[in-house]
C-alpha cells in the first residue's frame, strides 16, 4: 500500500488525499466519520481533504444526512488525475520557458563554463564544430593541433575526427577561417584541409602561442588555455554561448584576421 501511495502522490495527490482516495476505492463509499476510520488520518483534516477530492472530480457527493462520499471507478479516476498533471505540466513549462527567453534571464546566458581535462576539451572540441551551419573560426595553436598525441596517445582519434568534422563542414557549405601561428602548420593544415581559408598570424611572441578558440556562428566560443608544467600539459578551456562575451571573442578574431596574411598552397595529389 506504501508503494501506491507514493505513486498518487507522484501523480499530484498529498498524502491525505491519496490515503482518503484509495480507502473510498476499498470500501465503495462512507461518510466522513468511516473514511476517517478507513483512512487513519485526523478526523480534523478528513473534510478538507474530501471537498479537494470533490473539486478534482475525482469522487461524488451524496447530498444526505449525514453525507456520503462515493470513489470514481480507477480508470475515471487515474484518467482524470492524469489529465490534471498534464496541463499543470504544460502550464509549468509555459511559464518557465517564457522565464528561461525573457530578458531578465539574459545576464544568466553569459556564464563562462570551465572544461578541464584533454579528453573533454576534445570532446566538447568536436561538438562544438559539429553544431556549426555558416561558419567556424579556429585560432591556433590548439590542443588538437599542436602535436600532443606524442604526449597524449587519446588526442590522435580526436584529431582525426576533427579534421573529418572540419571537411565535411566544408563540404556542406560551412565557411571555415583558420588563424594559424607557424607556418609549418599552416602548411599543413593546407594539406590536411584544403578547402579552409588559411591566414599567417604575424606576431612570433610565445606569449601568444599558449591557447587557442573556436567560434561558431558567432554564437558560441570555446577557448583554449594551457600552461606547462615539466614535460606535460595541464589542459583547461572556457565555453559560453553568452551574447556579450562570444561578440567580444568574435571583435578580436575579426582583428587578428585582418592583420593576418593569407596564403594559397597547391594541395598534395594522391
């Protein structure tokens, strides 16, 4: 009996009601002094509770002396109590969407997320480029691009599936603009995706060689952070969909494009 009561009351009963509610269904019907026998909750709370029922529609009333509380037969019952939780359901995640898109929420969709660790940066990496429907621009050196599977043996499956992610973008009709530090590696994502738009940045500090971002659609970015510690890495991004933080990314990729000097490479033939 435990377990039916939890389920009514999952289905939006309190615990009095559930309890009045399967008593009626036991003995048929009663007045409130035998549902208060039935039931075993305090007489006090019985007529309450039976009105709340009656209001459900989910037990009649026999208008005697005293009065008399009938059950609905299960199915009518359950039914109608499903009904209830559905378009309390429906009200519930009406008002909480119309929270979720007003403009009181906006400074909530400009949190920063932190992702730590190589395999879920890749992660998150590829998703990210995956969602992508106009277009991607990559600031390197990232972590996919820096030759890390010497250290990181993981990253090799990931690169690969970037690189197959990127092309198929491509291939889709998604512009893919690459701001690229070395000119070695951008001889070689030349050759690795040959459709991209390719650019030499031409600072040469290291100081400016420790991350790298992805934007998408101008809508999301995902920066990559790293600092060295002996012969390793120690891996963090930051991720955000946020309107103010992704327009400023975007202001700066813009800039160091344009400062950027672009090359054409003939592409490897089979």
């Amino acid at each position: 009996m435990h377990s039916l009561i939890d389920s009514l009351r999952n289905l939006g009963l309190t615990e009095y009601e559930a309890k009045v509610f399967v008593a009626l269904t036991r003995h048929g019907s009663g007045t409130a002094t035998d549902i208060h026998m039935f039931s075993g909750i305090p007489r006090p709370a019985v007529y309450g509770v039976l009105k709340k029922l009656a209001e459900r529609g989910i037990i009649e009333v026999q208008h005697t002396k005293p009065m008399r509380y009938k059950c609905m037969s299960p199915e009518e019952a359950i039914e109608k109590i499903k009904k209830d939780f559905e378009q309390e359901t429906e009200s519930a995640l009406g008002k909480l969407n119309e929270i979720y898109s007003s403009e009181e929420n906006a400074l909530q969709k400009d949190v920063v997320w932190t992702i730590n660790g190589l395999r879920n940066i890749s992660d998150r990496m590829i998703q990210v480029v995956c969602s992508a429907g106009s277009e991607i621009i990559i600031e390197t050196p990232h972590p996919t691009f820096r030759n890390l599977e010497h250290v990181y043996p993981v990253i090799e499956r990931h690169y690969k599936q970037l690189l197959d992610v990127l092309n198929r973008k491509i291939g889709e009709g998604v512009k893919v603009r690459m701001i690229i530090y070395s000119m070695d590696e951008l001889r070689d994502i030349a050759d690795l995706i040959p459709a991209a738009e390719l650019r030499l940045y031409p600072v040469k500090s290291e100081q400016f060689k420790k991350g790298g971002a992805i934007l998408v659609d101008g809508s999301q970015v995902l920066i990559d952070l790293r600092k060295d510690t002996g012969h390793r890495e120690e891996l963090t991004a930051i991720w955000s969909d946020g309107k103010e933080f992704v327009f400023f990314v975007k202001h700066l990729l813009e800039a160091e494009w344009e400062v950027s000097e672009a090359f054409e490479f003939e592409t490897k033939k089979e």
